[in-house]
C-alpha cells in the first residue's frame, strides 16, 4: 500500500466515526433514541412564568410533585398524591389539568 491509499483510508475512517457520533447526537436530540431503560421520573407538565422561570409537575413513583424552576434552583412546592390508575399521564390529560390549577392556586395565596 502506499502512503497515499493509507492516508485516504485514515480519513475515510475518520469522517465514517464522525458520522456515526453525529448520527447518534441526532437521534438522542430527537427522542429517538431512550438512555436507560426504565425512567423513574416522568414530567406531567410544564408552564412558563416568565423567561427563566416555570412550573413543572413531576410523577415519581407515586407521588406527583409540583416543582418551581429557576435558573438557579428548583424548590418543591407542593405534593400532590399519586394519579388515578385510568388517567392518561401527560399534559393533554384532562385529570391533571384541575388538581394542577388548585395546587398552583394555592401555592401562589401562600405567598
């Protein structure tokens, strides 16, 4: 072999790896591709407050908490206790929808 074809053939693994590792950082960014098998939190929903801070509500085995997100911290601020069996986990479930708006309402008179 010469060292042209051995120089060409580096570069052809190289840009072939590339490929790959960029194949791979697309498919995770899509939701392709799940890291771990069994995920234990869920996020229910998510609403904005302003430009860095928002409301989420997270399942953890069976509790659902409602948690503020800051840039700098997310507090806990209030548990909610575990969803119906039947109801759809997401935030187009209409369950979630009123029991989250009471849980919020109610945080936001404590303040």
């Amino acid at each position: 072999m010469t060292e042209e074809s051995v120089l060409r053939l580096i570069i052809s693994l190289i840009f072939i790896v590339g490929l790959i590792l960029a194949c791979a950082w697309i498919a995770r960014r899509a939701g392709w591709a799940q890291t771990g098998g069994h995920r234990a939190v869920k996020v229910l929903g998510t609403q904005s407050l302003g430009a860095r801070a928002h409301v989420t509500v997270v399942e953890i085995e069976d509790a659902r908490l409602v948690l503020g997100v800051t840039a700098s911290q997310i507090t806990l601020l209030h548990t909610l206790g575990p969803s119906a069996p039947g109801a759809m986990a997401g935030p187009q479930a209409a369950t979630d929808t009123p029991s989250f708006a009471a849980a919020l309402g109610k945080v936001l008179k404590r303040r």
